[in-house]
C-alpha cells in the first residue's frame, strides 16, 4: 500500500533551503534512492543534473551529485539552464534520469528537485512513490562498492545545444528583423539563453533580470512581477516583453501598450494559428481547471474541444499524451507544446507567438487579444498546521456559494501543491459578485485556520 506522499507535491520536492526536506541530506538520499531505482541493465548510467542561479544550488546539487555517485550512476552536471533544457538534454544524451534544482518562481530561500525520466517527461506520481518508499525503507545493502561508483564531469556546451534547439522551432525563413523585445529573464535560469536565442534570430533585445546574484532570482522581476515587465516595455517603446519565471519554463508577455497577456490568451492564439494551418492535432487544447472559461467558449465555438486537468503541467503533458493533443498549459504561462517539447517551455511558447506576429503583420496589442475573458478574481489564504479545508465551516461557506451562483459562474477552491496556502478563485459574469464571493471565502478559510492554529 503507497505511503502518504511525504516529500514529493505537484511538481517534484520543495521547500526552504536548509531545512527539511530540502537539505543536503534529503538530497544525499533522493540521488541514492533514484539512482538505484534507474538502474536498469549492465551499462554505465547516466545522470544529468541543472540547476537555476540560487544560492542553496551550491548546497544541493553535489549533495545529489555524491548520491547518484554512490548508487552508481555517471553524473553530467550541465550548470544553470531552464527545467526544459533539462528535460530536452535528458532524452538526446539519452540520460537514464534528469535531475532539474529549482524552486520555480518561488523566492531565493526556498528550492526544489524535478525529475525527469529517460524519455524527458516529468515522473508519475507513482514513480515519485517509489523513490519515497526506498528513502523510507533504507537500501545500505544495495549500494555499490569499488569500481561500481560513478563520476561526474561537466558539459560546457550544454546552454549552445538548447540554444540551437529553440532555434530550430522557429519557422524556417523567418525572422525577428525589425522588432524591439523586453525580455526578463527573472534573474533566473535563462538569464544567458533567451536572449541570445532572440538576438540571434535578429531582435532588437532589451535583456532585464540578467544579472543574478544568487539571492534575487524572481525579486521584483520576471513572471511572477509582470509590472515591471509592463514598464521596461513602455519605457524602451519595445513592441513587445516577454517574462519568464525562475527556471524559465513558463511566461508572460507585454504587448506595446504595457498589458499584460497571460497563458490563456498565448495557448489561444498558438491554437488558433496551428489550426489554420492544420497542424492542431488532437481536435483540443489540454489546461487546467483554473484556465478561463472565455477559453472554453473560444475553442467550443471553433469546434475544438477543451480538455481539463487538476493543477500542474505535468497533469496537462499527461493528458497531452494521452489524447494525442500538441496544445496545452496552464494560466499561469506553462505551455506546453509537444512538436517541440515534453514540458513547458516559456522560450518555445514566445517564439510561436512571435512567429503569428511576423506572418500576420499584427502588433502585439491586435494578435495576443484572442477571447473575451470573463471575470476572474484569485486570492490566496496562507496557513499552517492542518488544511483550513477540512473545516465544516469552509465546507458549508463553499456550498452556499455555490448555490448562490447558480450556473452563472464557478468557484474552485485547492491548496497549492508547492506552498502552505489555499487558492481561492472563481469567475462568472458579474464582476462585483465574484469579487465579494471570493472575499468572503477568504475571509472564512483565514477564520477556520486562526481557529485551527489556536486548537
């Protein structure tokens, strides 16, 4: 019978670094525990490990390194790159296992670990299962000895082979000539690639969050702060920013008038576009339950279907693969597109995006505009100790506003897979009301966890 899932959340381990479970420690026996686990035959085996431009990966990632070591494994450390390099690298040096050391876009103090399997997918639940119950059972009596350690070495090309690869998703005989692009690297893990992919395929660029320092990945910049994005755009006149988060794999656009485009809209337009030129395969697109329902209307009304999944791109590629579907994401700005890639890539997604601008002759402002979103209002309620959700009282709020909507709306309520809080959305077509629904959740979920803390 499969354990509570202790370590692993939606997407890999996370937490604040130096303290459990993301400790050198933790880390040590993740590398051994995995390791042993991707042992598969008679072969030398191999690992590659990345890292975003936090501090704490300078703890993290040789306490994984002597972990994969000591199970065997040959250890390929390709240095700071985004989680999709990772995932793209992992299947063309055709690794055993992918190891990506990043806590997204969440701030410097915490990290986390990503795994990726041979075929440059994000582990199953099931798979993160087993790595947890052999961390749990012990497996001294399974490490090799003697000759049987592995190595490590470094690849210093490793940033040119993605370089290349996002390259070659841009359309062939197009190019950037002439167009002045924001890109916000966030500090993080494309801070060396995006741009240079951009500039060489002739942008104008404007790099920002290009200078980490170890302790301002996400700060103020990139993905998760589009209004700093918003004005670098109006403040260079650029027709265009792009924002990726900390490792990158996912973004946000500008358009010149210094408005934000969030991944409904991108995922729209990559849609409609590959639609047109039949390229859209699978009759839909794959997101999550928090994408809007503007999207749904759009796709239904051009006869595609839209295919929902619970939070977390790594449930949309599942669905993805399951339905033979090329399309899909998450709000947020994880795109996923499969031509191309096994996870989200926020670098792949704004040069498909750029590529309509360039064959339509359309401004940001005119193309990225692609439905009519309804109102949609998400806040978070922070607590500790026992889910605030398992309250009678949170469970009864939830029911009457259901009621009170009626069909004319939705509420979707959830904890965060990678943080302490309870997300509290809902949409409908009456602003005002799904404003103060929204408010009065929260007002009762902060309420039961105040009571919760004092229990």
């Amino acid at each position: 019978m499969t354990k509570t899932r202790r370590l692993f959340g939606t997407d890999g381990i996370r937490g604040r670094a130096n303290t459990d479970p993301m400790t050198a420690g933790t880390a040590l026996r993740l590398g051994q525990a995995a390791g042993l686990l991707f042992t598969r035959g008679a072969y030398r085996h191999k690992v590659v490990i990345g890292k975003d431009t936090r501090l704490s990966g300078y703890m993290i990632e040789p306490a994984l390194t002597a972990g994969f070591i000591g199970a065997g494994m040959d250890v390929t450390l390709l240095g700071p790159l985004p989680t999709p390099a990772i995932a793209m690298l992992t299947r063309s040096m055709r690794a055993d296992l992918g190891v990506m050391i990043s806590a997204s876009h969440n701030s410097y103090e915490d990290n986390g670990i990503k795994l990726f399997g041979p075929d440059g997918t994000k582990l199953s639940d099931e798979r993160e299962d087993e790595i947890e119950a052999l961390m749990d059972e012990g497996f001294a009596d399974r490490l090799p000895q003697g000759a049987g350690l592995g190595r490590a070495v470094r690849l210093e090309d490793a940033g040119s082979r993605y370089i290349e690869v996002a390259k070659a998703t841009f359309p062939r005989g197009l190019r950037l000539d002439g167009l002045k692009i924001v890109i916000d690297c966030a500090n993080g893990a494309g801070y060396k690639v995006a741009p240079t992919v951009l500039w060489e395929l002739g942008a104008q660029i404007i790099p920002v969050g290009v200078s980490p320092s170890g302790t301002n990945i996400n700060k103020g910049c990139g993905s998760t702060a589009p209004e700093f994005l918003c004005a670098q755009v109006l403040e260079h006149g650029a027709h265009l920013g792009i924002a990726l988060d900390g490792d990158a794999d996912r973004l946000v656009i500008a358009d010149e008038r210094g408005e934000v485009v969030d991944g409904d809209q991108i995922i729209a337009l990559i849609a409609r576009s590959l639609q047109e030129s039949q390229q859209l395969r699978g009759g839909g697109v794959v997101a999550t339950v928090m994408s809007n329902l503007g999207l749904e209307r759009f796709l239904t009304g051009r006869g595609l279907a839209l295919h929902r999944t619970k939070v977390g791109d790594r449930y949309v590629a599942e669905r993805m693969r399951e339905t033979g579907i090329n399309v899909g994401g998450e709000q947020s700005g994880h795109v996923i597109l499969s031509d191309f890639a096994t996870t989200g890539d926020g670098l792949l997604a704004a040069l498909q995006v750029l590529a309509v601008l360039v064959q339509e002759g359309r401004s940001a402002g005119e193309a990225c505009r692609v439905f009519e979103k309804l109102p949609q209002v998400l806040k978070n309620v922070r607590f500790s100790g026992v889910s605030p959700l398992q309250s009678p009282l949170v469970q009864r709020h939830i029911a009457d506003v259901e009621g009170r909507l009626n069909g004319a709306g939705r509420v979707l309520i959830r904890e965060s897979g990678t943080e302490p809080l309870v997300r509290v959305m809902a949409e409908g077509e009456d602003e005002s009301m799904v404003a103060r629904v929204v408010d009065e959740l929260c007002a009762t979920i902060a309420e039961a966890a105040r009571a919760s803390g004092r229990g």
